[in-house]
C-alpha cells in the first residue's frame, strides 16, 4: 500500500512538471485574475484633482468602491483669461492757466478723457484727448503716450495738429477724481469721473 501511494504521487509530480507554467497557475487561481487585461479609470472622480489611470480590471472592484469612474477623467475647459482691467478718467471741462498757479490768469478751458491700463499703469493709445478752448478757437490736442501709476501719478504727451502744430507735456497728480499738474509749466486742473472695468473695484464718479 505504501509503495502504491508513493508511486502515485510520482506520477502526479511528474504529470505537473510536464504541464505548461501557465496552466499550473491557472489551476491554482481558479479566477485567473493574473491574465485579465486593463482598464482605464478616473481617479478620485468626486475629488476636485481626478487623475485618470489604468488598472487591472482585477483590482476595479475596490476602485469603483470608493467612487472611482470608468473611462478617463473629463477635461476641464481652461477658464477665460480675465479681462485686463482698464481705468478711464473724463472731465467734461478744465481749467488751463495761464502761469504755474492755480491763481494765474485763466487761459483756457475744455474736455480732457484718456484710459489707462492698471496692470501697466499705460496711458492707451490712440483714444486720449484734452480740446483746449481759447474763445474763439479750439485746439484739438491728441494724447500720444503716458502712464498713470499705482499712486495716481500722471505723465502725458500731447501733440496738436488742428489748428497748428505742437507738442507740450502733462506732469500731475490724479487725486479721487480730480487731475491737477502742469501742462506746457502752466497750471492745470480737471474734475470729472475715474471709471474702472475689469478690476474688481467699483467704479467712482464726481456725485
């Protein structure tokens, strides 16, 4: 009886390793999860950083357990750039004197408007304006660069084409809503509205 049991076992070790490995494994994992394929899956769908990655689909069970997708992870639309905030200021009138002080004799008055970016504190250009009048005569003065800086200082250029040519310079301050400086060395002021977009700030006006 002995000798029948050992030679049974022989024959059946010696059966095994005549067997292919992979049915030997196969036999000892009846759910062969070794030899299925993969999937691809989101990552922490619910999360608000998914990651798409592929998985055996062995291991899909515990995945789809705690929420995990099948398929990979929607693309997000890259959000708008925001839009680059832009301030204007307008003044329907100013006073232009004739002489450094804002008690020198009046000289002429008029509408000035020019915008700026805050991001760069640039004056933009073309668009900028001050119409200098001078009973009978309006001098139509177009702004061709500038800046307005964080602390509200501003620096123009102008040059006149109607009715003659001219350059000059603008060196002030913008105060709330008020532009006060030199323009050409001679006193000037304008009172009006700073309106600003794109900013996040509430827009400020004269009221």
């Amino acid at each position: 009886m002995i000798r029948r049991g050992f030679g049974i076992a022989i024959m059946t070790a010696l059966l095994a390793l005549s067997l292919p490995l992979s049915t030997v494994v196969a036999q000892g994992n009846g759910d062969n999860h070794g030899h299925r394929g993969k999937i691809t899956i989101c990552h922490m769908a619910q999360s608000s950083h998914p990651v798409t990655i592929t998985i055996s689909t062995a291991a899909w069970k515990a995945h789809k357990a705690h929420g995990d997708t099948l398929g990979p992870c929607p693309t997000s639309p890259k959000p708008p750039k925001p839009a680059q905030g832009t301030c204007t200021f307008d003044a329907s009138t100013s006073i232009y004197n004739n002489g450094p002080l804002s008690t020198s004799p009046l000289l002429a008055t008029g509408p000035i408007h020019f915008s700026w970016t805050v991001a760069t504190g640039l004056v933009t250009v073309p668009g900028g304006s001050w119409n200098e009048f001078i009973s009978p005569i309006t001098y139509f003065n177009n702004i061709t660069s500038g800046s307005v800086s964080g602390t509200g200082a501003v620096n123009l250029s102008f040059v006149r084409t109607v009715p003659d040519s001219n350059s000059f310079l603008f060196s002030g301050q913008l105060t709330a809503n008020t532009l006060t400086g030199l323009a050409a060395g001679n006193y000037f002021t304008a009172t009006g509205t700073v309106s600003c977009n794109g900013t996040g700030s509430h827009d400020n006006d004269d009221d």
